[in-house]
C-alpha cells in the first residue's frame, strides 16, 4: 500500500480556504430563545471558583498534567512515524502547537465546566488546525430521533458535526451536559473565602488602629459641659495623631486611652478551614501532600490510594479517547490509508518504583516456589 505524506502536500501555515464552525458570531439579539440547551449556564460561576479558590485550580492542572502523554499506533511502524509527527506541530487554535495542547486545554475545560467542546479545522488540504471553541458559541438540541445531539452556534445548526469534538463527564440521566467537577464546591467554597476574607479585615483593622479616648473632667474643671469637653479633647488627639513627630497629648481630668476591639479574642479559624479544604482536595480525588497541604509529619502516598487516583486518571482518559481516535482516523482517511488509530497511553506511574519492583520480584519468587513444589 502507498503510504502519503501528508505532511509533504501543504504546511501548517497554508492559507488554503479554512472556516471555523464554534467561532463566537451572532447576527440575531435574541437568537437563543429557542429549544435549546446552552452549555455555559454555570460556567462563570467556575470559572471565578477557580480563581478564586487556588487549590481548586492547582487540583485542576495536576490532573491534566498526570493524564498527559500519548501517541498513535495503527500497527504500522511508518505510519506511526507519519502521524505522530504530524500532530507533533500541527496549529491549535492559532497560538499552540502540537495536539497535546490541543487534549490538554480540552481535558482542562472538561474538569471545570463538565462539557467540553473542540473542532477539526479543515481546509483544502486536509486537517489545518485543532480548535479550543469556547463553551458560549455553542448550543446543543436533541435530533429528532431522540437519541443523537445536534450543535447550533447561535441560532444556526452547524452543518457538518463531524468535525466537532465533543465530550461529557459524568451527564445526568436525559441531560446532553455534563458534570463539573467542581459541582457541589460553590457552597463549602463560599464558606471558605468568607473567613479568609474576615482574616483580611481583621488584619486590616490591626494596622488601621480606631482609639477609643474617654476623659472624666473633675468637678472643679473649667469645662462647662459634657459637649465642651468632648470636642476639646478630641480636637487636642486628632491633632496629637496627625502630627509628623512626636507629641504630648495633655487633659484634664481621669483620661483613658483604649484601641477599639482590642478586646476581642481573635476567632481559631485553623479547625474550621481544614474541614472545608478535606472537602475540597476530597472532591478533587488527589491526596492532600499534592496540593501542598501538610497535615501529616509522615504523610505519602499509600499503596491502595496510588490504584485509586490511577484508576481516576485512567477513567478521565477512556473520556478522551474516542476525541484522539476521532482526530486520528480522519487524518488517515484523508490520506487514503486503511487502517484504524488506536491510543497507546504512557503508563501512569504513582507508585515508589523500588517498592513496586520489590513487590514484583516477591510475587516472582512465590511463582517460582509454587511451580517447584507442584512439580
């Protein structure tokens, strides 16, 4: 079979007629007002939990990190090469190169939002480009049939889904989005920045000092009244305050100079925060040192918590799958090559190694003791 090179029939810069289809358009003020399902009804509120919130989006990225690295495998060597050195420089979304970024900024919107949602930019060539399309362009309808799911970018029904990529985590029953992984955070979040944030005042209010200044005149004091009083003596501080250097501040009579709140016990804010971030990294399926929570002297990673988070890295990988495969077996049906693109995965390695190898080399030496004493 003739192998094409693809990569010889035009250049990532070609500027063959190429369209994107999820670009953010509208001609219409009112065009959503329809049978639609936009998915960014709560894409803002994660968005600024993420900001908000650092732990949430050093969670996020880690993820994506450790689910990072892949390549194609048509079980053809040449072919191998071909592709993955095509997808290696191919253009995402104008200011990326290479299909990683392409997956990584896609995993990274699946996590935030549930619902992620890319293109395969054609152009007379072929494939031109990967695109990150921005969950706002993008409406979703169920087909007639009541099964697939139709794409509208505001108002128009996109003409060829094919080239869309589109993924969900963990939908609802019936829902064509899916399911942040920050859903439920909102609330224990908004808890959270509610202390931080009293933290900050009372740290404010520490070095923008308010006096409280009572003066007791003696019966015998010139001052005529309670009123008198209380302006000379405020006039007398405030001018002791303001001053550049140092000065005297003298009253008649009892005076008292206290700070205001001082006497008030500062609220333990340690207990009520780490219950809210346990609820947080829980959510986030990463074990706290991770994040650069230290709440253990000896704390690492167990053998049984490695399996779990390797299997929550393998589950959000089975997601994206069929997206790669999808990009992989276009690229090849252009070429006119009949085979099919499979993914081959880096192996996921959380575990120590020297007690991962140790473990392998017992369960070695017990096969070997069990075939020797059965033989």
């Amino acid at each position: 079979m003739k192998i094409l090179d693809f990569k010889r029939k035009k250049s990532q810069n070609s500027n063959t007629a190429c369209a994107v289809q999820t670009s953010i358009a509208s001609n219409h003020p009112y065009y959503n007002l329809s049978s639609y399902m936009p998915i960014n009804g709560e894409s803002r509120v994660y968005a600024e939990l993420r900001n908000a919130v650092p732990i949430l989006d050093s969670a996020i990225n880690k993820i994506v990190r450790l689910c990072e690295g892949f390549k194609f495998n048509t079980g053809n060597e040449k072919v191998n090469d071909m592709m993955n050195s095509y997808f290696e420089s191919i253009n995402v979304g104008g200011n990326q190169k290479g299909i990683a970024s392409f997956i990584s900024n896609y995993l990274n919107q699946l996590l935030t939002f549930g619902t992620a949602i890319g293109e395969i930019v054609m152009c007379d060539d072929g494939i031109y480009a990967l695109y990150n399309s921005e969950l706002s362009s993008i409406e979703l309808k169920r087909a007639p049939n009541g099964v697939d799911v139709d794409f509208y970018n505001y108002g128009n029904k996109i003409s060829k889904p094919n080239l869309i990529l589109y993924s969900v985590l963990n939908p609802k029953p019936a829902e064509l989005c899916g399911t942040s992984l920050l859903s439920g955070l909102p609330f224990v979040s908004d808890i959270l920045l509610e202390i931080y944030n009293t933290i900050g005042e009372n740290w404010r209010h520490a070095g923008n000092i308010r006096y409280s200044v009572i003066c007791k005149p003696d019966k015998d004091s010139a001052y005529s009244n309670a009123g008198e009083t209380a302006q000379t003596v405020a006039k007398a501080w405030k001018d002791a305050m303001d001053s550049n250097s140092v000065k005297d501040f003298v009253a008649v009579g009892d005076v008292s100079v206290k700070v205001i709140g001082a006497d008030n016990a500062v609220l333990d804010s340690e207990i009520p925060v780490k219950q809210l971030l346990e609820q947080i990294v829980a959510k986030t399926g990463l074990p706290p040192f991770m994040l650069g929570l230290s709440w253990s002297s000896t704390e690492r990673m167990s053998v049984q918590q490695a399996d779990i988070l390797t299997s929550e890295l393998e589950s959000y990988r089975r997601i994206l799958e069929p997206v790669i495969k999808q990009i992989g077996n276009m690229y090849l049906a252009l070429n006119s090559l009949n085979y099919e693109a499979n993914v081959e995965w880096k192996k996921i390695t959380l575990q120590d190694e020297c007690e991962l190898a140790q473990a392998q080399l017992y369960t070695a030496q017990a096969e070997q003791i069990r075939k020797e004493i059965e033989s």
